[in-house]
C-alpha cells in the first residue's frame, strides 16, 4: 500500500487525491491535486512535478494524460507521484511567486518551519514528496521566443549526475548544466540528497502548448523506460534538437531598461559580440544593446511580463561550451 496525502493506493493502483500543504486566511485547509500510479511489481519511486511558478501551467495536461492515456499500473514497475500544481496560491494569481508573501518558491528549498508561506509550504512537499522519491522531473516552462532543453545539475555525487544525464538524454531536450547562481531549487535539493533530477523546460508559460505537451509526455515516458519502470525501447522525440553536446548557459540581464527588440534566432549560433537584443526608450532612443559576451547558441528571451526590461530583468539565455565537469 502506497500512502500520500488522501491517496492510499494498492499494487496496481491508479488514483487521484489532495495533499494538505497549510491553511488560508478563512481556517480552510489548502491542498494540491495528487496522483499515484502504484506498479503492480515493486520498484523506486518517480515524482513528476510542476507549478511552483503558478504561470507554468502545462504540466497539468502533460501529467492529466500521462495517467488518463498512458501510465497502466499493470505495467509500472515501482510508483509515479504526479503533482503538476505545487503552489496554489500563485496559479490562482496567476503569478510567478506566491502573492501572499512574494516569494519564487523555486528558491525556498528544503523550506523551513519558520519561515513565511512558501517555506512552510515547500518543508511539506519536501518531506512529503521529494524525501519520498527515487528520481524527479522538475517541470518548468519559458515564455517563447524560446527552445526547449532540459537542465541537470554539477554538484552532487558523480553518480547521481551521471544518472540525471541519462534520464536527460532519454527525455530528449538539448541539454545544459544548470548554473551555480540559483541557491533553494528544488532540483538542487534532490540532487544533495542523492536522487537523480532533471528539469525540462517547455515552452509557453500561461498556455496548453501542444509540442510541448506532446514531447513532455514522450520524454516523460522515455525516463520511465530508462529507469526500467516501464518496459519498452525510449523512442525518438520529433524535436529540433539544436546540439548534441551538453552545454552550459548564463544568463543576460539589463544594465538599463527599455521596450526590448530581438535581434537573434533561438536555437542559431551565435558568434562573440553579436547584438542579442537592443533596449529603446519610449521614442526609440537606444538605450542598450545586449551582446553575446562569448560565441554559442542563444536559448531563449526569458521576459517574464510585457516585451521591456527594467535594470536586473532577465533578457537572455546564452548556451556555450561546457568547461569541464
Ligand atoms: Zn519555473
């Protein structure tokens, strides 16, 4: 028997429930919605999650029709937690952070018991989800212009990179190293604590995008069958994969600000010095020009609101040549 939250699933189990996570402001209890695929034979556990930025929504039809069309617990071996809606609070605000005490709850992990709302919240999920897993896919998504790649971590045990890469690999995203910057993710607390993680990132925030539903399931079921949860060969996903080699990013913010023109392709090289984006004030006086301060392959126009920038707003996802690991 398999219990989390509401769900108490048998071998060969397929069921939906709530995890309780805190209470509001009128003593209602909040929960997320829950899913567990219970194997039929024993095996690890596989958590796929979403929505810690409440704007990053697709991971619900991908998770929606991974259980509804694909995942049969008599072919499972091992169990799927999915949970494609970990913060509540901002996917009703439809917001990036959590409205109620402004924090990007993507940078809270492992949470704390005395913190703020987020931290409270996000001690739940790690003790009742991620301590709970074997393997997790941490989905994200990017508004476009954008590709789609999938994030592993450099720190951790060689091993436990070693096998997100695989997971990576099979899911089927160009692949990149994820930066040191970003203290409290949740991918950076699964990889401390010894569980293979990757993080897609799909394209369209606030939107059911079908590519990247199609491929997330794809990728989703291919990991299950790398890791053997699944039986079955991993199959082509029929994406544009714009490098073979797994590269590391950085990121590109505004010195100044302005109403933001692209000037690049996502997913075409790019060369040392080219214009990636040019920042103009209202009358279009230039006010910057974002340059690629080394050649490789621009990512993606991370924008999170309107087409402009202030000081500090992210403009840029650059990909370069990995220094070695
Ligand atoms: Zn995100």
């Amino acid at each position: 028997m398999f219990k989390i939250g509401s769900i108490e699933a048998a071998p060969g189990a397929s069921l939906t429930g709530t995890l309780a996570v805190a209470f509001g402001m009128d003593g209602r209890e909040i929960t997320i919605p829950i899913a567990v695929v219970n194997g039929r034979e024993p095996g690890p556990v596989l958590l796929v999650e979403g929505g810690l930025h409440g704007i990053e929504i697709v991971t619900i039809d991908i998770c929606r029709r991974l259980l509804q069309e694909h995942l049969d617990p008599a072919a499972v071996k091992g169990t799927i937690i999915l949970a494609p809606q970990l913060n509540p609070w901002a996917f009703h605000a439809s917001t990036r952070v959590t409205p109620h005490d402004f924090q990007d709850m993507n940078r809270v992990f492992p949470g704390a018991d005395g913190g703020t709302l987020s931290h409270k919240v996000a001690r739940v999920i790690t003790q009742e989800l991620l301590d709970r897993a074997d393997y997790v896919i941490d989905c994200h998504s990017c508004n476009p212009p954008s590709i789609h790649f999938t994030i592993v971590g450099e720190d951790g045990d060689p091993d436990v990179r070693e096998t997100s890469i695989r997971m990576a690999r099979a899911f089927g995203y160009p692949i990149l190293n994820a930066g040191t910057a970003h203290k409290g993710t949740l991918r950076g607390y699964c990889v401390s604590r010894g569980k293979p993680s990757i993080t897609p990132e799909f394209v369209f925030s606030r939107r059911l995008d079908e590519t990247s539903i199609r491929t997330g399931v794809v990728g989703i079921l291919n990991v299950l069958k790398s890791l053997k949860m699944l039986p079955g060969e991993v199959e082509a996903t029929t994406m544009d994969v714009f490098f073979e080699d797994i590269m590391d990013y950085t990121t590109l913010s505004a010195r100044k600000g302005g109403i933001c023109s692209f000037t690049a392709a996502c997913g075409e090289p790019v060369v040392k010095g080219d214009t990636l984006a040019i920042l103009r004030d209202i009358w279009g006086t230039e006010m910057e020009r974002i340059l690629a301060p080394e050649s490789g392959i621009l990512l993606a126009y991370p924008l999170q609101a309107n087409q402009a920038a202030a000081t500090g707003d992210k403009i840029a996802y650059l990909a370069f040549k990995a220094a070695p690991h």
